[in-house]
C-alpha cells in the first residue's frame, strides 16, 4: 500500500492487523491521527489498546511473535516498510510507559541520554537541553540544584515527568502514552494531565489510559477499543455525552465492563 | 470461625508445627556446625605453620622448611588469568543469549551446553587441556594452558551468573532506551551493562574462587610439583596451592614430618577462597541496598 | 455485565424522586383548578401550604444530581439523563408556583359569583395536566414520541388562551364591575399558558436526553 502525506494528519492506518502468534490482537482497523492534538484511546483490558500504540513506534519488534499487516503511514510514509529506519522512526515517535523508568544514573544523563545518542557531546549544548526539557515538564524548579542526584531520589510524579522530558529532549514529533498516570496519586496525574495539554500545542500525543475520566478531561479525539476493533473513534465531547454506538454508550456508562 | 475464647492456647495448637520447625532448625544448624568444626580443626593444626617466613619465602630442605610463597603467588596468577579468559567468553556468551538471540531453540541448545560443560569432572577438563592447551596448541606446561582450562570450567559458572545478573535488569531500561532511538547494542551498552555488573562482579569471584582450588585441572596442564621461584611469564610453570597441599599430604616421602606444613598450606587456601567468597557476598550486599529499582 | 450498580440504582432513585415532583406538581394544578370550579378556598389554602414541599423536594433532587455528577462522574446516556433531571426541576417549581399562583386568584375571587361559566379554563387545566403528564412518562420511559406531542398540545393551550382573552376583553367592556374578577381570570389564563410553555421547554430536555440534539420547539 502506498503512503501520501495527508495534511494536518500524524498518522494514517488503514486496516491494521496484528498478532501474536495465532492470537489476532487487533483485527484490522483504520484510523486518522490527527497532529498537534491530543488522542485518547479507551477500552477494556485486552482490547488491544497497547499493542496498537507499540505498533507506532514499532517497540511492538521487541516482542519475538507478534506480526503486523496492513499500513501505518506516518507522515507519508510506511512505517513498516522493508527501509524503514526504526531508530530514526523511535526519534520523531517518543514513547512514555505505564510506569516511571528512569534510567539508574542522574537526572541529568537520564534527559542527556537521547541527545547523546544523536550524536551531542558539546557540554554546553546538552546543558541547554537537559534546562529546556526540565523546564517544559515543569520539573526545572524543582530538580534545577539536584540535575547531579539520581533520578530514583524523585517522587513517583516527578519521575514520570522525568521520563517525559527525556522524551522531549529527542525533539520527538509524536509522543506514545501508555497509561502513564496509572501509577501516580491523583495530584501527580493532575499535574501530568496539566503537561499534556501545554506539551499538545507542540505534539501529538496518543494516550492509552484506563481512566475513562482522564481521556474526556486530556483528549480532543477518543478511540474506543473493543476485541481488536475500533467501535467508535471521534470528537472526545460527542464520544463522551452522545455516542453513537451502543457498545461506547454501555462501555462508558459502566453498563458492561 | 474460630470462636473468640479458643484465640489464646495457640501454644497448644500448634505443638506439632513447634516440633517440625525444630527438626529442620536442627538440619539447618547442623551445617553450620560441620563448617565451623571444620575450620576450626584446620585452623587449630594449620596456625602453628603459620609465619612471616611460611608466607613469604620459598620451600627449602625438600620442602620440609622454608615457605609456600610460591603456591600462593603461582594461585593468584593462575586464578586471574583464568577470569581474563573466562569473563570476556562467558559475560560476552551471556550478552548474546539474554540481549540479542531471540530463537527459543538455538537458546535452548547453547544453554543445555552449558550445563552439560558444568558436569563435566574437573580431571577430564585437565585431560582436555592437556590434549588441546598443552599439546595441540603447543602452549606447553604453563601458566596458559592452565588458565584456559581453568577459564573453560568456570565458564558455566560466569555465564550463568552474567546471565541472571542480565534479567535482573528491569526490562524497562531497555524499553526506555529503544524508545528514546537506541540501537540494542546502545541499550545494552548504555543502560543494562551497567545496572548488570555488580552481579556479574559477584558471579566472577565465585569463578575466581573455585579456579584457585582446583587441583586436577591445573595438574595435566602447567602445575609444578616443586619450582621455589616465581614463574617468569605467562608460558612458564608455577606452583599453586591446592596442588602443593595434595603433594605434602599423599606425595612427600617424609609425609609425617610435613604434616604440619600440610595444615598450613590448606588454611592458606581455605583462608583465600573465604575471603573471595566474602568479597562477593560483601559486593553483593552493598549492591543490594543501593539499588534503585 | 452491569458494573456500575450501586451508581445505577441511585441513578433510578433519582428518577423516581424527579417523578414523584411530578407527580406533586401535577397534582398542584388539578386542585388549583377544582378550588376555582368549585370556589373551594379550603383547597385553594392547601394548594398554597404544598407548595413549600415541592420547593424542598426541588432542593433535594438539585442536591442528588450534583452529587452523583461529583461522586460518579456520569457519562453519556448517564449524564444526559442527570443533566435533564436538573433543568427541568426548575421548570417543574416554576410550574408548580403557578399553580399556587391560580390557588392565590382563587383565594382573590373568594365566594363571590362568576361572571361567566368555566368552560375554556378548565380545558387549558386539563390540557396543560396533560402535557405535563406525558412529558414525565416521556421522562421515565426515554420515548421522544410523547415529548413531541407534547409540544404540539401546546399550540392548542395557546390559542385557548387567545380566546378566554377575547372573551373576558368583552365581559369588562360590558360592565366596569366585572372588572376585578375578570383580571383575576385573565391571570388565571396567562399562567396555565406559562404552565403550557414551561412543560415545552420541559420537553425540549426531554428529547435531548433521548438523542442527544437540542432543538427548539415553541416559536
């Protein structure tokens, strides 16, 4: 299948298929993700929410059964193309997990790590970097006498928050949530739901979250995962107040679960 | 449910369970006490032997007098030599297994091997080294022989170390690493290599310490039975002390007058393989309780 | 399978409480109407004295509503449902203090005898009862077709309006003396057609809670 670039769209799939072994997780499914917004992904466990978002950056390689079909363009091109460049692809398409995991050194070279990768030695610069990813998680004020300390010395939010300006300090385009405030108390998640919505007016973000609340209070659009298949995908208010399928609607309402 | 009252003769109740915890306390404390007997009757025979002279000058008079320093130092060289071979193959094997090799099958086939290179008596692996090191590599009797057929022994012992010490990296710092655009060696070298390396540190002084008390390996392969002088190279003969003490005690022709000499050697070593085997409890205590994750 | 139980039953109290409202108001209206046909101030008084429990019922559904919303964060079909419940109390207290207000003109008219027989009034009553009536049904059983024919019983209750207008313009212009009576029964009119607007609007709330749309239906 051949990629175009579609304006004002990150990703465009269509007719995804993925499995594990003989399991089909996701059963062919087709999606516009459009840039600069937040998109929520929904369902219940083992719906395939996760699968789908590891396919994005393909972290989905480092699991030895599973195979994927259909096409995943991302900006005009096919990610799973034969030349495509996965290290290349994981620097535009950040990724933030289910659980904070800083790398056991310091702040510092937790956020300097990325860079570092790419080639920065210069001091100077990755100075600049580690102060302006801190500074867009929040996190300057309050790690900017400790960069030196390691990074399992921070809260379970601050942490997370971490992790999130290590993303960024890759310059990413894209960045992959997955349940990223599933470990954090409520005040840690409001502060990183207040991050998501400043960091959208610079990146697409895609968030898989349990949290039916977190994805009306965070997202523009939802996608409502059932059994590999997306039941409904649109504007999170419509989604949230009027859906249109029965299946969102019970979802939602808790009438089934 | 229990009715409120019954709650205090719990003594009663569980007279049974007090017994059995007491049969296998016994069976537990009884190991402790063969070692400490053990130590203290090789100690109490050995300490007499033990002195500045014992320690540090060379056997004389047919080694009834003089001292075991050759041994020792032959020991030291031999055993680390033998973690230069051993570590690089087996953390190296351990990396490829646990990080890069992703066949179930091919996983399976080198990890039987291993286990199967873990079986094999210590004397058949100096027959080995003897054909191989000895002659087929023209190595000679010498330091090298030795150290590769000792480094082949151990080698079980540091992959499999390596290797747990490798799953015990958290997967997250894989994860974190790919997705920030490593490559998996980047991962690996970056971030898993070195939240492994205190295991892997434990897992080597295991290694060291079984190197230095084998006898039968070094026996075919580059141990001197009597050489009162350091070895000069790496291709040169050397003493060693687990081979010293088992000529003193089977081999000496005035075995009654080096008894004591005997004693002496085997605490030299038992002391040595202690203190390397607190050396690796130690770093792995210290790791313990400063790791983060 | 159900897994927000506890939430949807007290979702279902909730609803049986806004009916009981309702029902009240309902209630309200038919006797304020008898107590005028029948000049029975007695009743008129009673009218006036449950009006006070409707108001605390009000305060108790609005407190209900706020509560679920912030204990149960509602979604969907939930929320819509909430949501309604707390507009259209309003406009079920404003119907009810109507009610009192016609029980008030009653008390005003007193023992005095009417000008003309109750014929038209008591119609608008019945109507507006009516509409009333099927837009709770239309509440409790989410069926848009009665909330539509709701609105539509109102055009009616409009131009009866028009008409005891017309007719009670006549009456004073015949004899000055009718004057005050007949602006008691003028009143008495204009609140049943606000009774008829405020269950429109009712219904309005009604077929968003079913589909979702809000659409304005009393131009």
């Amino acid at each position: 299948m051949t990629c175009s670039v579609i304006n004002q769209v990150a990703f465009s799939i269509k007719d995804l298929q993925i499995s594990y072994g003989k399991e089909k997780v996701i059963k062919g499914i087709a999606l516009d993700i459009q840039e600069k917004e937040v998109t929520a992904i929904i369902g219940p466990s083992g719906c395939g929410k996760s699968t789908f978002l590891k396919t994005l950056n393909r972290m989905i390689d480092t699991v030895p059964s599973s195979r994927v079909t259909g096409s995943i363009c991302y900006r005009g091109q096919d990610i799973y193309a034969a030349s495509t460049n996965v290290v290349a692809l994981r620097h535009n398409v950040g990724m933030v997990f289910q659980k904070p995991n800083p790398f056991p050194k310091s702040i510092f070279d937790n956020i300097a790590f990325g860079p570092r990768l790419q080639g920065v030695r210069d001091k100077q610069k990755l100075k600049q970097i580690v102060e302006s990813s801190l500074k867009r998680t929040a996190l300057w004020d309050e790690v900017k006498d400790r960069l030196n300390s390691s990074a399992f010395s921070l809260s379970g939010g601050q942490q997370q928050r971490l992790c999130i300006a290590r993303a960024l300090a890759v310059e990413p385009d894209v960045i992959l949530m997955d349940e990223p405030c599933s470990a954090l108390d409520p005040i840690a998640t409001a502060k990183i739901e207040d991050l998501i919505e400043e960091l959208r007016k610079q990146y697409t973000i895609i968030i898989v979250t349990h949290n039916m609340q977190q994805a009306a209070r965070v997202s523009q659009k939802t996608a409502f995962f059932l059994t590999g298949n997306v039941i409904e995908f649109g504007e999170t208010a419509k989604i949230f107040t009027k859906p249109k399928e029965k299946k969102t609607e019970d979802y939602i309402t808790g009438r089934f679960g | 449910m229990v009715k409120p009252e019954q709650l205090r003769n719990g003594k009663k109740l569980h007279i049974s369970e007090m017994l059995g915890y007491g049969i296998l306390l016994l069976f537990a404390l009884s190991s402790v006490a063969v070692l400490v007997y053990f130590i203290g009757s090789i100690a109490s025979r050995g300490l007499s032997s033990i002195s500045w002279t014992f320690l540090t000058e060379v056997p004389r008079v047919g080694m009834t007098e003089g001292g075991i320093m050759p041994a020792i130092v032959g020991t030291i060289y031999v055993s680390l030599l033998t973690l230069a071979v051993s570590v690089p193959l087996g953390v190296g094997s351990a990396i490829y297994i646990n990080e890069f090799s992703s066949q179930g099958l091919f996983n399976r086939i080198i990890r039987l091997s291993i286990r199967n290179i873990a079986g094999v008596p210590s004397i058949v692996f100096g027959l080995f080294g003897l054909g191989l090191f000895v002659a087929g590599m023209k190595l000679g009797q010498s330091l090298l022989a030795a150290a590769f057929t000792l480094g082949l022994m151990t080698y079980p012992v540091i992959v499999t170390t390596a290797e747990e010490a490798l799953k015990a990296v958290p997967q997250s710092f894989r994860d974190g690493a790919l997705a920030l655009g490593a490559t998996r060696w980047q991962a690996v070298r970056h971030q898993v290599l070195p939240a492994a390396i205190p295991g892997m540190a434990t897992g080597a002084i295991l290694g060291l310490g079984r190197a230095a008390g084998e006898t039968a390996p070094i026996l075919l392969t580059g141990a001197a039975y009597f050489l009162p002088r350091l070895p000069q190279g790496v291709t040169d003969q050397f003493m060693a002390l687990p081979y010293h003490l088992f000529i003193l005690a089977t081999q000496h022709n005035q075995i009654s007058v080096v008894r004591p000499l005997a004693y002496g050697t085997a605490l030299v070593l038992l002391a040595l393989v202690l203190l390397l085997n607190g050396a690796a409890i130690a770093i792995r205590l210290y790791y313990r309780k400063s790791k983060q994750w | 399978m159900e897994v927000r139980r506890s939430f949807h039953e007290e979702l279902q109290q909730l609803i049986a409480q806004l009916l009981m409202m309702g029902d009240m108001v309902e209630q309200s209206i038919a006797k304020s109407i008898r107590a005028l046909k029948e000049q029975n101030l007695e009743l008129a008084r009673q009218v006036v004295e449950e009006d006070d429990a409707i108001d605390a019922l009000e305060l108790e559904i609005e407190a209900k509503c706020l509560e679920l919303i912030a204990r149960q964060q509602p979604m969907a079909k939930d929320l819509r449902k909430i949501a309604t419940a707390l507009k259209i109390i309003t406009d079920l207290e404003r119907i009810a203090d109507h009610a009192c207000n016609i029980a008030e003109a009653c008390l005003k008219i007193g023992k005095e005898p009417l000008i003309k027989p109750l014929v038209d009034i008591p119609r608008m009553a019945e109507l507006a009862r009516g509409m009333l009536k099927k837009a709770l049904d239309s509440y409790a059983n989410n069926d848009v077709q009665l909330a539509y024919e709701v609105c539509r019983a109102d055009d009616e209750v409009d131009s009866l309006h028009n008409q005891v207008f017309r007719e009670l313009l006549t009456y004073m212009m015949q004899d000055p003396k009718n004057i005050q009576q007949a602006t008691s029964l003028l009143f008495i009119s204009s609140y049943l057609e606000r009774i008829g607007d405020y269950t429109t609007n009712l219904a309005e709330w009604l077929i968003y809670m079913v589909t979702g749309e809000r659409k304005k239906l009393n131009d």
